[in-house]
C-alpha cells in the first residue's frame, strides 16, 4: 500500500466524510467502492456523490476500509481472475453484524469477507469500541456508552456480549 494512502487512511476521522473529494479518493483505491444500480450495473452518469461505505454503520468502518484493503491486494495479485467480476451488491447491518453481499468473489475474498462479518458482531456499531452489549429488539453490538436510550429515558433491553459467543 502507499505509504501517503496509508496515512489517508489513518487520519479518516477527520476527513470530510462523504464528500465527492472523499469518495473520488477513496473509490480511487477501492474501484469496487463504487455503487451499482438495483441490478448490479454501473450507474450512470456517476459523480462519487455516494459509495458503498455508505452503507456501513459509523463503529464499523475502521474494519470495513482494513477489509477493503485486504481485498485490494487480492486483486492486485489476482492476474484479473476476479478483478472485472468483483462487486459488491448490497451492505448492510443485519442481525448485529456487517452484512456484505458481492458478485465474482473467490474463495479468497469470500473468507475475507466473512472475517469482516464476524468481527463486526464484537464491535460497537456506533463508535468502533468492543462491544459488551447486544440490543435484543433491534440485534445490534454497543459499547457500555453507546446502547441507545428509549423514549421514556430507560436505555434498550440488551444482553452482554460474550467473546466467543459465535465460535
Ligand atoms: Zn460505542
């Protein structure tokens, strides 16, 4: 990885996330970032005003661009195997954890995927800290800062979180 993109990506918190800047730069690295219409076709006329991170809940992205990065290199030493097929088609959290689906994924990717998945579980989905709580209404990791508070001023039902708890 180059070392400046590294930095880049170190220094993420305070980017201007979600600007076209952002999103050329990031889909610059990451070609597979950029969204694909309802049917898994290009969009057209694409100005980088979204990409699929997006779609990725706030805690959760510090592993999701580390997942991204580990695809990358995949590719990169894929000899286009699965370079021109790789996309993603949907990203979203679901019953507690970063659920990713892609099209032209080798074995590879799949299982790199399928990490990211799993340690999302133990990751607050707010604020990246580990996670001790899980929401049993809506299944969702917290943090003990995070778990959200109801209307009435009572915080959300929820479980802890054991490590291990998946295996
Ligand atoms: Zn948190």
């Amino acid at each position: 990885m180059l070392i400046e993109f590294k930095d880049w990506l170190a220094d993420l918190g305070n980017k201007p996330y979600g600007s076209k800047n952002f999103n050329r730069a990031l889909c610059f690295r990451y070609f597979f970032l950029i969204p694909t219409d309802w049917y898994g076709n290009e969009i057209k006329d694409y100005d980088y005003e979204s990409t699929w991170f997006d779609d990725v809940e706030p805690g959760w992205r510090k592993i999701f661009l580390e997942m991204c990065e580990k695809i990358q290199n995949v590719l990169d030493y894929s000899y286009n195997e699965v370079d021109d097929k790789f996309k993603f088609v949907q990203i979203k959290e679901k019953f507690g954890e970063l659920r990713m689906y892609a099209d032209g994924m080798n074995d590879e990717i799949y299982n790199i995927i399928e990490d990211c998945s799993k340690k999302s579980r133990l990751i607050c989905c707010e604020c990246g800290a580990p996670a001790k709580w899980q929401t049993t209404d809506w299944i969702r990791p917290y943090c003990d800062s995070c778990v959200p508070i109801k209307k009435d001023g009572t915080k959300y039902d929820a479980i802890p979180i054991k490590k291990g708890i998946y295996d």
